[in-house]
C-alpha cells in the first residue's frame, strides 16, 4: 500500500535515524540551531525522499545492499559533495548499494533521492531505454540533457507537494501508480546523460585522507583537535588536510571546532 510522510527535526540524531540511506553517522559542523524536514514516499516499488537542512554538516555512510539509487540537488546553494566529488545542480549521482561513502555539505541546501530494487531497474532499463541500467561498480555521476532534468525535478516536487498537501492522493493506488511511473521514466531519461570528465584516483585519495580524519576526530569526540596533531594522527600535510576539508566543507580543522553529533542505524 503507497504511503507518505512529512516530518521536521531538530535533533541531528532524530533525523539520521529517519534517513534511508544505511547506517548514518552525522555530524553538524555549523554553529546554530539544527533544523531539517525530511518527505519520504513508499511507492509500489519505488521509494523517494526530498530533505532539507539549515546548518552544514558532514555524515558517513554505510550503505545498504539491494535497491539502485540516485541523488540530485533540488535547488541551488552551497556545495553538496560525496566522496570528494560535487554534486552540482545540473547532475545526478548513481550510487552503488552496499557500499560506504562520505557526505558533506557547506551551508543550507535541498536534495532528493530515489531508490528501485536492483532486479525492477535492471528490468526497466531493458524495457524502457534498451540499455544496461545495473549499478555501477563505483558511484557515477551523470549531467542529463536540461529537459530532462527539468522533468525529473517537476514531477519528483509535484510528488512531495502532494504527500505534504493530499496525502491522500499518494495513498490512493492508482494514482501513485501513475505518479511512480511518471518518476521511473524521467529518472531513466536522465540516466542517459553522460559522466563528467572526472579524477577518479584523485577522488580515490580524498576519500582516503577523509575516511582517517573522520576516524581521528571520532576518537576525540571530547574534546577540541588542532591541526599539527590531527596532521600527525591523519597522515597528511597541512595544506592537503584544509584542502581536503575545505573541499568537503568541514570545519573541524579550525583553532576553535565546534561539533554536534549524530549515528543511527536504518534501513533503506
């Protein structure tokens, strides 16, 4: 049966518990008050979600085996990056189930995500494209044509209008059937679009680097890191460590860090 929610948070740990992404580890690295509000849509066989937060922070994710997924930004702003690669305005990122990855952000941003199980994307893509649509081995990021990413972004807003205004359209099974149908054709549209140029080795390193100074400030979660120790504790020079963090937007290598945390378990 097709159900929909809408919920607002403020407490980091509340909304990472929410999210359907794997295992979440959150953290706020924005001084303020945490605000977020998280829409999810259960289809027949497609899931979505459209979220939005007010502070930038910074999460890892073990993500969960079994659905294909995809990610893009619902509106402009700041900087949305995972695992050391962007995600712009005018991309979508396909992610590989099962797999770990990073995720920050630098200030208030909007994004949306989907998920099929891996068996019904398979299928769509022979039916619907004629192509391969299995999950890549490693995440990929796709700039479809603007009309198509135009398209995506309509129906999946019209989506979420809906589940916050008449929930009780979205429960109704033959509308969400045409709803949901309406999705997978624009998600598979976009998905013909092409990879930006990319360096995937470059992108391999910052994760590493990323994944380490992660697991050094977690290990001092007590108190404040300055960076000549976190440099000795991460492996890496100065310079690459505020390039890496800058990049991700982090604030944690800053005299003065300043941090809310937040783990949940969920599946997605």
């Amino acid at each position: 049966m097709p159900s929909s929610s809408v919920r607002s948070f403020t407490n980091p740990d509340d909304y990472a518990t929410a999210l359907r992404q794997g295992t979440i580890g959150l953290t706020v690295t924005e001084r303020g008050r945490f605000r977020a509000k998280l829409c999810q849509i259960n289809f027949h066989h497609l899931w979505m979600q459209r979220l939005s937060e007010e502070l930038a922070r910074t999460s890892h994710v073990d993500g969960t085996g079994g659905r294909t997924i995809i990610v893009f930004r619902t509106q402009p702003g700041p900087a949305m990056i995972r695992n050391g690669t962007e995600v712009t305005p005018d991309a979508i990122a396909r992610l590989s189930g099962g797999k770990s990855y990073y995720h920050h952000t630098t200030g208030p941003f909007a994004y949306g995500g989907m998920s099929l199980p891996l068996e019904k994307m398979v299928s769509i893509g022979e039916s619907m494209a004629g192509r391969d649509l299995t999950p890549p081995k490693d995440d990929l990021t796709v700039i479809p044509s603007a009309e198509a990413m135009e398209r995506l972004q309509r129906v999946h807003a019209t989506a979420g209008a809906l589940a916050e205004d008449a929930p009780s359209v979205l429960a109704h099974p033959e509308a969400a059937r045409g709803i949901e149908q309406a999705l997978i054709q624009a998600t598979v549209e976009c998905m013909q679009g092409e990879p930006p140029q990319t360096d995937r080795s470059a992108a391999r390193h910052h994760a590493a680097i990323m994944r380490r100074f992660h697991s050094v400030i977690e290990e001092h979660i007590d108190r404040p890191l300055y960076i000549p120790e976190l440099c000795t504790a991460v492996g890496a020079t100065a310079s690459r460590l505020l390039r890496g963090a800058s990049r991700d937007g982090t604030e944690a290598v800053s005299p003065t860090p300043s941090y809310e945390h937040g783990s949940a378990g969920t599946a997605p």
